[in-house]
C-alpha cells in the first residue's frame, strides 16, 4: 500500500483518512501533531479589510465630488464647453477607478495574507 503523503510503499497498519486514502505510520504521527484550523479564520475571510474599504470610500467620494464640481465648472463657464465637461467627468471617472482598484488590491492581500499560515518566528 501506498501513503497518500509520502507516496512510500509500506507493510505496517496504516492509519485511514477514508475508505481510499491511508497514511504510512510515519506520517500519521507527523500530521497528528497538526490542529485543525479554528472557525475564526472563515469569520476572517468574511470581514474585509479596514484599510482597503476606506480607500474604495475615499474613491466614491472623488466620484461624487468631482462630478458636482464638473457640473458647477459647466454651468458657470456655459454650454460652449461641453467638451470640457465630458473630458473633466472621464478624468474624475478615471482617477476615481484607480483610486477604488487599489482599495480592492489592498483587500485581495489582506485575503491572501489571511490565509497564509504564519511562519514567522
């Protein structure tokens, strides 16, 4: 038989995960020194990361400002600047869409490092 782990062919009682998965002795000792993971790293992967929601909040905020200041901009220099309005609204649109892309980055690592067992020290 062979162990699921090692892949080493052995002689002696294995221990057994299921009805076709078996580990050699050697490796049932060493994996039943390992805890199963507690149910705060589930409640962990639901929570999002502070940091990376203020910043998605900090972007909608440029959203929303920078479209009344185009607005404002429009109406006070007058309709012969359309051109200018649509150019403004696409500048905040982008500038706004980068802004919440690195909150969303920052909230993906955080994930990442979530569940990344810790090796350190």
């Amino acid at each position: 038989m062979k162990c699921i782990l090692c892949a080493k062919e052995f002689t002696e009682p294995p221990t057994w995960l299921n009805e076709t998965s078996a580990l050699c002795p050697k490796c049932a000792q060493i994996t039943a020194n390992y805890k199963q993971p507690d149910n705060t790293a589930v409640n962990l992967e639901n929570e999002k990361n502070q940091t990376g929601t203020t910043i998605q909040t900090v972007a909608k905020v440029i959203w929303i400002l920078g479209a009344i200041a185009a607005v404002l901009i429009f109406v006070i220099v007058g309709i012969e600047s359309f051109f200018s309005l649509i150019s403004y609204l696409f500048t905040v649109f982008i500038s706004g869409l980068m802004v919440y892309g690195l909150g969303e980055i920052i909230i993906l690592l955080g994930q990442i490092n979530d569940k990344l067992p810790n090796k350190r020290g």
